[in-house]
C-alpha cells in the first residue's frame, strides 16, 4: 500500500498507476483484497475524489456494495459523497439493512433523490422504504412527478407483495400492431424509458388490461406482416400486486420463469418482476429458515448492534433453558438408581444425544419441506411411515453398536441390552417428534423453522433418559 500522509505530493500518481485494470480486487476466496481495500480508505482519507472514481468508479454494483461494507463505518457515506454521480445506487440494494439504513442516514436528501433517479424502480422502492415517512416524503418530492407517483404507489401496496418487488419500466403495445411496427417502436423510444433489460412485449387493451405477451426471439423470428394478437402468448402466467413474494418466487422456480407480469385486481397491467429480483427473495427466504432453526431473528445481520443482538437472542435462549429444566427434571425421578449404578449417569446422555441429532435430521427436512409445499395433508401419513422406518433402522444399528462398546466398557452384557433397547427407543421417538411437530406447528400457523427445535429437543430428551432409566431400573431391579 502506499501511504499517502507520507507522500502527499506523489499521492495520486502513485495510487493512479495501482487503480489500473491490472490490480486485483478480489483474493483467492472472493474477498476484497486488503490492499486495495487500504488504497481507496487512503484516497477517502486524502480528500482525492479522482483517485476515488477511478479506484472504485469501474467496479460493477455488486462489487461496490461489497466495497462499501468492507469499508470502516465512518468512511461509507463520505465514498459515497466523494464518487458523486458516479456512485451506483442500486450497490446499497446489494448490501445488509442495517448499514444501508446508517448510510442513508448520513447522506443529505438531496443526494439520496439524485441516486434514487437513475435506479430502476424496484431498486428505488427498497432504498426508499428504509427511509422515515418525512425523509421518504422530500426525496420523493424531489423527483420528476412521473416517477413519484409510480415510486409512491408501489411503496402503497403490503411490505413482501409482489407490488413493491415489481419494476414499472416495461414495453406494451396494442394486439393490432405488426411486429414490424412494435420492432420500429422500441427502436424510436428513448433509451431512458426502455427497461435496463427485457425479455418479452406485453400486449395490452385500451384500458390496459393484460391480453397476453410476446418474447423477444418470438418477435424477432416473426414476419414483419405478422400482427402480435396471432403470435403472442395468451396464457401467460401472471402474478397479482398483492401476492406474498415467496409465492412468486414459487411460481419462478415451478415454471422456470424468467419473468413474470403483475396485473392489479382489474388485470390492468402495472408492473413487472425478473429473475433477478427473484434470485434475491430465494437467497433471503433461505437464510430466514437457517437463521430460524437455528433460533436467531430472521432480521438479524452481522451488522447489527450488540444490545439488539443479544435482544433478540435472549428469548430463544429463555425458552431453551426452560426445556433443560424439564429434561433434567426426568433425572430427578431416577436418583435412586443413578446413585446405585453409575454407569447409567455416563451413559444417560448418549441416548439422549443421539435421539435429538436424528429428530434435528428428521425436522430440517420436514421443516423445508413444509416451506416448499412438498409436504402436505396429501402425503403426510406415507411421509411420517418413512420416517419411522428410517428410526427403526437406525435405532437397531445404533443400538447394537452402543449395546456393544457399554457391555465391554462396563463389563456387564445387561447394561449393553438396556442402552440399545433406549437406544431405539428414543431414536423412534425423535422421528415421530421432527416429523410431527413441526406440521402441528404448521397447522397451528406457528413458523414450524422458528419453534421446532425447543420442542423436538424436550421429546428427545425426555423420552432419551426416560426410556434408558426407566428400562435400566426394571431390568436390574433398582426401583
């Protein structure tokens, strides 16, 4: 790196020459490359809003986001500032709430609108809707009255509907034109009201009510002649505004859309949603249901503070340490036989143990399954038979095995018979609990990801020492 406070008056030749198209950005792993991560803090630092532009100026916006929340906390907004109008908005879309959120609220209004214009405007509607209603207000104010009210009605319709992840730049044309006339017509339009990217023409009435669509290559292999209502595709699927998004993300994956129409409740059409808006809502329905199972907020980022953190982690933390207490109670009932074998006190949680790692199997798969619509009252009942049968196999492997290592660790053949008998026991039990309780969740509309695993751990648990005490004071007479 160089150091610019050493070398002011070399500063920006030097730190030009390393902003060539040679230097790498990126290490072996994907990461930004810590020294060109150090060269642009230099620049930010020295002031230099030329060396700035062209060290971070030529990075695509995926690439700038990940520059920007690499960067120290207090040099995001001055980069932001310092690149101008050559600073890529639609990066903030690219980068965690949290500090999306701490930069907009650095950057004057004013800027914030400037940016806003040039993004399409599903990227302008997940910027704006971070903003306080009076910050949102002025920026919008700010904008030409063409595009406020088309930004103002898509922040009007429910916060995960297809409405605010629609774009509203799109082609139409009238089922009486030749696709001739409708080629000649995106040829003479402005390129600032065509769509950045598009696959298709939607064909519209009068009043704007979708008739069906034409793809590009369809439009393109047509005679010129050929009017659009005899080449387009009238049953197009179609989405409405006020469609949850993962159902359109549903409907993408399904049909292997790459686009799909958003009409209103009078089929008028009023927007459109792309692969790549879809690719975002996937990646962030799948991370919800990671965070989930594993009981952390689907809201929480890296970024997040440490009070808000520990927050959101205290109940689930709360309501884990609650079901130890019931699985430790089963303990309390078996005292006199933990004190008269010991080996039942060192062998106790192997059972438990290993129930609550195979219903964690059984669960994450029934848990996805139930997000995906895979699992349903329609295959339930061969759904949870399969699942038995997987405990039972299992059971009797691992019981063996355990029954096993405890009779030559302990010498006693009994004891072997005891832990395996436990053993498939409690691995049954762990398939019924992941299989069952998270539908019962389900069908209660609790999140089964969210509540799934304080309750299937308590079964295993419970059922774990229950079963191998209980058998053991039986079989060896320590009642």
């Amino acid at each position: 790196m160089t150091n610019i406070e050493e070398r002011p008056g070399a500063a920006s030749k030097e730190l030009e020459r390393i902003a060539s198209d040679t230097i790498p950005i990126y290490d072996e792993n994907g990461a930004i490359e810590p020294d060109f991560l150090a060269d642009v803090t230099a620049a930010i630092e020295a002031g230099d809003k030329a060396l700035v532009g062209t060290l971070a100026g030529r990075l695509h916006e995926a690439d700038l986001g990940l520059l920007v929340v690499s960067l120290e906390p207090e040099l995001r907004p001055r980069l932001v500032e310092m690149m101008g109008a050559e600073f890529d908005f639609a990066a903030l879309t690219e980068i965690d709430d949290h500090i999306r959120e701490e930069i907009l609220a650095e950057l004057p209004n004013e800027t914030v609108a400037e940016g806003v214009r040039e993004l399409e405007s599903d990227d302008a509607v997940s910027i704006l809707e971070d903003l306080e209603p009076e910050d949102q207000a002025e920026i919008l104010e700010a904008l030409p009255p063409a595009d406020r009210v088309q930004l103002q009605r898509s922040l009007d319709y429910p916060e995960y509907s297809a409405g605010r992840l629609m774009q509203t730049t799109f082609v139409t044309a009238p089922s009486f034109w030749t696709a001739g006339q409708a080629i000649d017509a995106m040829r003479a339009t402005d390129e600032e009201h065509l769509p950045e990217s598009f696959f298709e023409i939607f064909i519209v009435d009068p009043a704007h009510r979708l008739l069906g669509n034409v793809f590009l290559d369809t439009l393109l292999r047509a005679k010129s002649p050929a009017k659009l209502e005899d080449i387009m595709n009238v049953e197009r699927r179609r989405v409405e505004v006020t469609d949850q998004r993962d159902e359109v993300a549903r409907l993408f994956q399904r049909y292997n859309l790459v686009s799909v129409p958003v009409v209103d409740e009078a089929e008028r059409l009023v927007g459109v949603i792309t692969i790549d808006d879809i690719v975002d809502v996937i990646q962030e329905e799948a991370d919800a249901e990671m965070k989930a199972l594993g009981g952390v907020s689907e809201q929480e980022e890296l970024s997040d503070p440490v009070w808000s953190t520990t927050k959101r982690r205290f109940l689930w933390l709360f309501v884990n340490l609650i079901t130890a207490f019931i699985a430790s109670s089963v303990l309390g009932f078996f005292e006199g036989s933990l004190e008269k074998m010991v080996a039942l006190a060192v062998l106790a949680p192997i059972v438990a143990s290993q129930g609550g790692n195979a219903a964690t199997q059984t669960m994450t798969v029934a848990v996805r399954a139930l997000a995906t619509r895979e699992l349903s009252r329609a295959n339930a009942a061969r759904v949870i038979l399969r699942e038995v049968l997987v405990g039972v196999l299992n059971g009797a492997a691992f019981g063996v095995i355990t029954g096993a290592v405890a009779s030559i660790w302990f010498g006693l053949a009994g004891l072997g018979a005891v832990i395996a008998l436990a053993m498939l026991t409690n691995l049954i039990a762990g398939a019924l609990g992941g299989i069952l309780i998270p539908q019962l969740l389900n069908r209660f509309r609790i999140d089964p990801a969210v509540s799934s695993g304080a309750f299937v751990t308590t079964v295993t648990d419970v059922v774990g020492y229950g079963s191998f005490l209980g058998i053991a004071t039986v079989w060896f007479g320590l009642g």
